[in-house]
C-alpha cells in the first residue's frame, strides 16, 4: 500500500508530459519558425551585405566627386587622366585599342 502513496497520480504524469512537449514545441517554432533564428541569422547576413554595398557606394561616391571638382578646377593631371581613359592622347602618342574578349561559351 505504501508504495501507491507515494505513486504520483496519472494525470499528474500526464501534466508534466504536456508540459514538456508544450516546451519542445515552442523550442521548436523559435528556431525553425516565422521569425526565429534561421530568419534572425539570414537577416543579419543581409544587412552585412547591405552595409557593404553601402560602404562601397560611399567610397565610390568620393573618388567620383573628387574627380569632378579637381576637373572644375581646371588641374592638369585630372584633364589628361580623363582624356585617356575616354580614348584621347597627345600628339604624337601611339592609343592601341584592343577587342574585348568574347565571353566564354560553355558546352
């Protein structure tokens, strides 16, 4: 008799089993669910993309802005650089122009 006293009651037993899978649900759902890790994890991959896209943006916009104002204001190495990179030279300067090689076609 003494060991049915000490016996916790089937619904007892039931409560604390639904208690733990009720736990490993919502384990579950925050990791694999609509906004947990794996969408946490992807989102900060995105937003380090985004950063560096937004860095390189920056420093582009810079060198851009650089270029111009040392155009306005009339510095000659910056006119020449311009000139040779859109295809110009001096007199007497020797431009090769090369194709551009056709993409590769793979089979």
């Amino acid at each position: 008799m003494s060991y049915r006293k000490n016996r916790p009651s089937y619904k007892k037993e039931l409560y604390y089993i639904l208690c733990i899978v009720a736990v490993m649900v919502i384990l579950l759902f925050s990791f694999w669910g609509p906004g947990g890790y794996r969408d946490l994890a992807k989102a900060r991959l995105d937003l380090q993309a985004q950063r560096a896209n937004g860095e390189d943006l920056k420093r582009r916009n810079y060198e851009k802005t650089r270029t111009i104002d040392d155009l306005k204001n009339n510095n000659r190495d910056a006119w020449e650089k311009h000139a040779r990179e859109n295809g110009y030279g001096r007199e007497g300067d020797i431009i090769q122009q090369l194709p551009e090689k056709p993409p590769k076609q793979s089979k």
